[in-house]
C-alpha cells in the first residue's frame, strides 16, 4: 500500500471533502525513473527523475473540474489547495448536456505483484556495464555506432474518491532496452529490444548473439529495393504490436464508433471482421503484459474481448463517452491497457514462420505510423530496423526503407499464419509520467495482399 | 512552507563550487518556480477538458570525464541530493565514452525575457474564457456540421537559468494555443473536417488578447463551415503528378517534418535512433548539401511573437538568429553548446562554429535536447497566393494536415491534408476532398519554384512537438509563405 505519510494526507483530504458535501476524485502517481541514452558507442544521457503527481477532480451534478499538482507532496495545506482550486474550475464549468459519470471505487485493491525493488534501484553502472559488454562484443568488427535508450523504474497508482471508502493502488516496475547498431556508410540500422518485469532477464552475451545472427545479412548483400503493389509480408513483434494498436484507434474507441468514425461504426457484436485466427483483448490478467487491475474511475478491469475469432465483440468506453452515450464504462479510463493478440497456429520460431512464408517482406518494426481515414481503417507507415527480404524462405538481403498504406482490416482479414509463440512488447509512453504498458503479441504474423506504397533508395 | 526563489538560488549556487569540487567541468540547474498549464475544450458545446496544472521543481545537469548526468526533483528540500544523483549518473555513464563532451569556450551571460504579452490569460477567470469559446462554438453549429470542436491551451514558466560559468538567466513562457474544428461524415461514410489553429504574422502579443483578436481565430469559423461543406460535396483528388501550392496551414508541416527534425544536430550524430530516428543529412554535408532550389531559403528565427521564440536556451545562449539553408544549400543546424566539438570531428573541419541556442527541456523533470525554434522559410519574390495561382497550369492548393508519416531518416514522407483546390490554366476551379501528397525530401524541396511574398508569410504555431527519451512535447514556430513545387505525386491509386 502506498506509503501512509502520503496515504493519511490523501485520506484526510478525501474526508474533508465529503464534510464539506464536495464530489472529489483524487489520484496520485509516484515514479522513481532512470533512463540512460546511448549515442555514438557512447552514453550520452544518464536520468534520474523522483515525481509525485496529485489529480483532484470535481463534480458537482453536470459540472466537472479539474486541477493537478506536480510537486513534494508534503502537508494537508497542499491537497486543501489543490481542492479548492478544482473546486473552482467546477463552479466556473459549462454544465454538460448529459449525467457525468462519478469515479467509484468497486472494490479495494492492494497490488504490488509486479514490483521488483531490484528493478526500480537498478544502478546506471549495470546498465552502462551490459551495453560496453555489446559495443566490445561486435564494435570491432565493423565501423558501426550503437545508439539506443534503457528505461527502467517504478510507478504507484492511488486512487480514491468520495463516493465510499475503498481505495485502489497498484506498484510496478518495468524496464525497455533498445539499442540499435547503425552501421555508418551504408546507414543501415538494426535493432534488438527487451521488455522485463524485473532484473536479470537478458545479458550482454543475448543482445551481442542476436545482432550477430542479423549482421551478415546486412554486411554481406546491398539494400533490395521491392516493387510497389500488393505482397505478403511477413511482420514481427514490435510491427505486429504497431498494427494491432492501430487497428484499436480506428475500429475500437466508443467515441470513433459512436460518431460513426471508426471502420466498425456499422458492425454490431457477432459481425465478422477479420480473418478467424484473430483473437484481441484487453486483459489485465494475461501473465505477459503489465495487467493495470484499476481504471481511473473506479472499475475493475478485467479481461475484454474487442474481436474473438476474427468476430467483432465490442468497442471500449471510457467514462466520459459511456456516459455522453448512456453505455456502460468497460474499465478504460487510463492510458496503459493490456492489449493480447492471442497466438496462432503456424509453425513455432522464426526460421519456420520465414519457410512458410516464403515469398514475402519481413517487417519486423515500423515508422512513424499515421491514420488518413479511420473511417475505413487506412493506416501508412514505413518499415524500419531489421528489415530483410524473404525469397523461398531464406532472407536474401536487406529492405530499403519501405512504406505500407494499408488498412486494418485489409492486413488482419489476410492471414496466412500467426506464431504459436508470443513475445511482450513495452509500448510504454514517458512523455507525461510513467505509465508501464505491454502489450502481448505472437513472434510473427504473415498477411497477404499487403499494400506497399512507396520505397525508398536507402534504409 | 514552501521555499523562497531567493534561498533555492543561494542553494544551487553552493552546489555548482560542490560539483566542481569533484571535478566536474561544468554543471547548471533549471529551476522552475512556476509551471502553469490550463486547456479548455468544448466537444458540441459539452466542456469535455477543463483542467488546470501546476508543477514546480528543478533539474540539474553536471558534466564529469566528459559525460552528462540529470537528475530532477520536485522536493526543493533535496537540492543538494538532487546534485549527487546527477553526478552519479555521470560518472556511470563516463564508463562507456567515446567522445568526451564540452562546452567550449566558458561564457557568462545575465538575461532576462519576458514574452511580449498584453493580458495574460492566467489572469483571465475561468468564466470568461468558456464564454468566448461558447460564442465560437454556437458560430460552428449547422444542421451540416456533425460535430464540433473548439478548444484552448495556455502555458505560462517562470524558469531561473543557473550554471557553474556565472551565468544567470530570468525566463519566463507564455503561451497562448486554440484550435476549432467542424466534422461531418460525407456521402462514403469517411469523417471529413476542417480546422484552424490560432495564427498570426509574427508581430504583435501572445496573450489572451491574440486568441480573441478576430482575424487570428474567431473570425475564421464561419470560413471552414463553408468549406467543410464543399469537401462533403467533393469528389476524392484523382491521383496523378501535378504542382502542388502549399498553403502556411500544410506548408509548416512540410518544413517541421523534412527539414526542422532533420536538421536537429543530435539527430544528426545519432542520439535519437532509437526512438524518433536519425537523418539523411551527415556532419560532412554542412556546407555543401543542395538540400532545394535555390528558391529555398530557411532560417532558425528570432520571430517577435512565437512560441519558438524564448529569448535564452536552457544552457543560457541568448537565441541567434541564422540560416540554415541559403539559396538551396544547407548551411547550418539545430544545436547546443556541448555538441559542436563532436560534429565538426566528425565532418573532419569546422561546420559548426557556434551554437545554434536551440537546447530546451519541456518541464524541470527533463534534460534539454537540441529542439527546433522558429523554422522560417524566407519570403520569396513570387508575389501573392493569386500570382502564383496564375502562374500554375495544373496543380493543386493544399491546406492542413490530416495524417503525415516520415521515413526515419526523414528521407521519404506521406501527408494528407484537409482540403486541396483544383488549379486549372491559372485558375481556382474546385475543391476536392481526401488529398494526398508524397515525396523524397532533396528531390521535393528540388522542385520548389515559386515562394510568396510576404502577403503570404504566416506564423504557425506548433503545441506539441514530440521528442526525446525520456519523451518531450515541446512548443514551437514556423514562419511560412506560400510555396509552390513542380510535379509531385498526390492521390491514391486504390
């Protein structure tokens, strides 16, 4: 549980606001965040970030307001000023023209399951230790840079309101390792990446062994220029996650759906949408992904199907559109979900998976990916590290830069084979504060009749 | 009780003799006093954000053996620790090294700035601000109009600048954003929208004065209903190669996307691969790279009023005002102090002699990175929108982005926009909808001939250029007339 000097703050403040007859929701977010930034072979950047976050908000019948408080949060006079001053932007609210959903918390929740101490104290030295073991196990082999970013560190979630007097809180630690090795004349970039829960899941030796595997590849062949049109592509796990989560944007968000504005607007639950071998949830309780039990208003989340055998189930609500379109929130007020594509059937690893495709692109990871039209879920993006071509299943050489306008339910109604083997993916965010998210996807997925609308003359 | 502005700067002071004491060479400390954000939104006239923020605290950076460490914190009780913490962090990261950082010649700088403002929205009560964007939003609504959206932002920093070279730097940000937007659905069911972003020529104030002043904001809503309208009733642009005139409202993403991010110097040395991607352009290219036509003149500008413009970078440089791009040939990038040395060892001489004073952090919880400022194309000498109308035979007018999607190294891109005008023998003819653009950067700045003039320069504001690890959301400008390329790809083929 959070620590009680903040805790007894918090509690005092949610009672004070019940005397008072006041409407209050309040949240706090803590993180203890270290990152360091590689560039040129070298560490650039070593971070350290100690933050407490409090979020107050108010309702006072159609009228909501809001306020937060990035700062030590230290006295009763702090959270009594944070109050008051979301109290304000209450009274000074535009009424809404529907009944505003009030944060309740269903059940009491004390989870600490995902927090390792060892992970959210893990020392700079270690890290700038595994990545010199890199750079010195394939630095002299070549005129290469290594670049990239580990993040790790922890984050506690509290959550209570006036409404009765449970109390949510979660802690958890997570880290994301990237490094990339670019190779300097032919501007190759390749790429090795590691989600954890906790320490000593990967070593120097792993991360060296597995560009290694990718390096003659590129050493070896020049850059393949393919041709413009429809292809099988076969995707790996951080382009897999890419669309997945695109294909939740356009088809998946109660707002989108309800305005019409998502590729599943005219579908209800039981529609066939994609290929049956696809199978999408939010599932909190799935060992591989971070699994947040709570929602910022309240709701226990628990596992969602969106599409289940290539069946169209359902879209998520978060509180604010349930309650413009009188629906049922379904646990979605927040930003890391649980997101699964459940595993297939295609044969085990990547060499296999490469066989069996044959023919194809691999596009392990993408760029910059947008959507022109959700309405029809067109999505572009362009390849990025790691991508080679396949020719009778063996790779023949590296894939210029590579763009692919397509749409979700295009590539997902096209399956030929998903990997019986899953892989988790950190998608976490740091642009506001820490919010640990994983996603759980298979180690590959190939679709024919891919669109590729552009190459390029160089990685 | 919080801590007085006066004592905390005493502190920090004492921690710079700490830190060179232990043998750093240089160490600075951003402590935000104030850092206030508000956003407002009203989603068909229900008020869907009404929030407020307040952050206060402090970031340090020490440099030690040639390596950065940062720490931050919001309790100004552990200054001192704070300190520690980055020096630990540099002497971690000092175990793989290889290039040692500077900061060159040491320099002492006393600054102050204040950005020109007349009202300061922060002082503006809650109610009034609802009650002018409650008169925009009933202007927005048409039995046509499906949804609306009408929304403003305001950001205001009291940062004081320390660092261990004596220098001392009063900055405060002030920050004025909104955006309206009007959506409906066209006969194929595809959302279709029109949009504006408060804008301005560059002149005059950034307080709440310019979000209400008509010309700039409101007086535009009547505008994009109408032309919402004509986008429903367009056909979809037909693909094919023709000259595309980019209004400021495109022509800004334009140059954001494929040079401002391209020529970020820690781009370019490979800082960012692993997130936001590298660049096409190398050190060695400084100086010799046609990056356009010699029609392409950019600079990084000191424009009047801009939220690229911020008076001191955050390692205290007073902001310059220099070319990056002279008559097409790439001369100049995005850069701080620490970086110089590394990119001109890398190109072999000299290509960077000074700083481009565009380091900025977003908050006092991140290290500053190299950040584009004011990314300005010249006015050229190709007269009016209308002359450069006249002057084209088959082309279209394309305005606001939609999507946009770059390649990593910013070689390649792929925007959509809200609307594109049909321009046939030098005229306006029609308005067609879902228009596409996509290029390669050298070859499509290549073919820019015909740059407005300065009837046609507008300053457009950027509220959220995403970057950095950990990431970094940071304002900034573009100044952009209309510009004109031969022959680009547009449209879709399916």
């Amino acid at each position: 549980m959070l620590e009680s000097r903040i805790r007894d703050l918090l509690l005092a403040a949610r009672n004070s606001a019940r005397k008072k007859g006041i409407n209050a929701e309040l949240s706090l977010h803590r993180e203890k965040s270290s990152l360091i930034r590689l560039g040129n072979s070298s560490v650039a950047l070593s971070t350290f970030e100690e933050l407490t976050r409090l979020g107050v908000s108010v309702q006072d019948g159609r009228k909501v307001g809001s306020f937060s408080l990035t700062a030590d949060i230290t006295s009763q006079e702090q959270l009594q000023s944070a109050l008051a001053q979301a109290h304000e932007n209450c009274k000074a609210a535009l009424p809404k023209n529907y009944d505003p959903i009030f944060g309740t918390v269903e059940e009491a929740v004390d989870d600490s399951t995902g927090y390792d101490p060892a992970l959210e104290n893990l020392a700079p030295e270690a890290k700038t230790k595994l990545c010199a073991g890199v750079v010195k196990a394939l630095k002299p082999k070549g005129s290469y840079d290594f670049s990239g970013s580990w993040s790790s560190g922890s984050a506690e979630m509290y959550y209570i309101s006036t409404a009765n007097d449970n109390e949510a809180y979660r802690r958890l630690t997570d880290s994301r390792f990237v490094m990339v090795l670019k190779e300097q004349n032919r501007k190759w970039e390749l790429s090795v990446e590691r989600t954890a829960k906790r320490t000593g899941t990967f070593t120097a030796e792993d991360v060296a062994a597995e560009f290694a595997a990718l390096l003659p590849m590129y050493e070896k062949n020049e850059g393949f220029k393919t041709d413009i049109g429809r292809q099988r592509v076969m995707f790996g796990p951080q382009a897999i996650a890419e669309l997945v989560m695109l294909a939740i944007w356009g088809g998946f968000f109660g707002r989108w759906f309800e305005e019409k504005r998502a590729y599943t607007s005219s579908m209800k639950s039981g529609d066939k949408l994609f290929s049956e071998a696809v199978t999408i949830t939010d599932d909190p309780t799935h060992p591989d992904v971070f699994g947040m039990p709570f929602d910022f208003n309240g709701k226990i989340r628990r596992s969602f199907s969106l599409v289940e055998k290539g069946i169209f189930r359902g879209v998520l609500y978060d509180s604010l559109t349930a309650a413009r379109y009188k629906r049922q929130p379904t646990g979605h007020d927040l930003e890391n979900w649980d997101i699964v594509l459940a595993t297939g059937d295609g044969p085990a690893g990547i060499e296999s998976g490469r066989k069996l495709a044959a023919d194809a692109l691999y596009i392990p990871h993408l760029h910059y990916i947008h959507l022109p039209d959700p309405t029809k879920g067109m999505f572009t993006c362009s390849s990025r590290f790691n991508a080679m071509r396949l020719e009778k299943g063996e790779f023949t050489a590296p894939l210029f830069s590579t763009r692919v306008t397509d749409t979700s339910p295009n590539v997902f109604s096209n399956v030929v084979a998903i990997a019986p083997d899953s892989v988790t993916v950190n998608v976490s965010s740091t642009y506001g504060q820490r919010e640990p998210t994983a996603m759980s996807v298979p180690e590959y997925l190939v679709c024919d009749n891919v669109r590729i609308t552009d190459v390029a003359d160089s990685f | 009780m919080a801590m007085k502005t006066e004592a905390i700067g005493s502190i920090i002071k004492a921690q710079f003799e700490r830190m060179l004491s232990a043998g750093c060479s240089f160490a600075d400390a951003r402590f935000y006093d104030e850092d206030r954000y508000q956003r407002v939104v009203l989603y068909d006239g229900n008020l869907e954000s009404n929030t407020s923020r307040y952050e206060r605290g402090i970031g340090v950076r020490v440099l030690k053996d040639g390596a950065w460490g940062f720490a931050a914190t919001a309790n100004l009780e552990a200054i001192p620790a704070c300190f520690d913490r980055a020096l630990a962090n540099a002497r971690a990261a000092a175990q793989l090294l290889g290039f040692q950082k500077d900061m060159g010649p040491a320099q002492t700088i006393k600054g102050r700035y204040r950005p020109p403002v007349e009202r300061d929205p922060f002082e503006v009560p809650l109610a009034e601000k609802l009650e002018f964007l409650k008169g925009i939003d009933t202007r927005l609504q048409d039995k046509t109009v499906a949804h609306r959206y009408v929304g403003a932002t305001f950001q205001r920093r009291r940062v004081n600048y320390q660092n261990s070279e004596g220098t001392e730097v009063d900055k405060w940000v002030l920050n004025t954003f909104g955006n309206m937007m009007v959506m409906t659905p066209d006969k194929q069911g595809r959302t279709q929208r029109r949009s504006l972003e408060l804008y301005g020529k560059g002149t005059g104030t950034r307080g709440y004065e310019w979000l209400t002043d008509p010309d700039w904001f409101s007086g535009h809503a009547e505008r994009i209903k109408q032309e919402l309208a004509q986008i429903v009733a367009a056909e979809p642009l037909p693909p094919g190669k023709r000259d595309v005139i980019l209004l400021p409202g495109q022509g800004f993403l334009q140059v954001h996307e494929t040079i401002g991010h391209a020529l970020e110097l820690d781009r370019i040395l490979g800082y960012e691969l692993s997130y936001a991607g590298g660049s096409h352009v190398r050190p060695e290219m400084i100086g010799k790279l046609r990056y356009g036509s010699e029609k392409l003149n950019c600079r990084s500008g000191v424009t009047d009023n801009s939220p690229g413009t911020f008076g001191y970078d955050d390692e205290g440089s007073a902001q310059r005002d220099y070319m990056l791009i002279d008559k097409g040939i790439l001369v100049g990038v995005l850069s701080c102090r620490a970086d110089l040395a590394e990119a001109n060892a890398k190109a072999g001489r000299t290509i960077v002699k000074q700083s481009g004073t565009a380091t900025r952090a977003c908050s006092f919880y991140r290290s500053p990175i190299d950040r584009m400022t004011n990314i300005n194309i010249d006015p050229g000498n190709d007269g009016t929108l209308e002359d450069i109308i006249k002057a084209t035979k088959d082309g279209v007018i394309l305005d606001v982005p939609v999507s946009w999607s770059i390649g990593s190294n910013r070689e390649h891109f792929h925007f959509g926009c809200e609307i594109a005008w049909e321009v046939k023998d030098g005229k306006r003819t029609k308005v067609y909808k879902n228009p596409t653009y996509q290029g390669h950067t050298l070859e499509f700045w290549g073919s820019l001939d015909m740059v407005g003039d300065q009837s046609t320069w507008e300053l457009r504001q950027v509220p959220n250029c995403g970057k950095g690890e950990p990431n970094q959301v940071m304002e900034l400008g573009h100044g952009i007339p209309v510009m004109r390329f031969r022959s680009v790809q547009t449209g879709e083929k399916e």
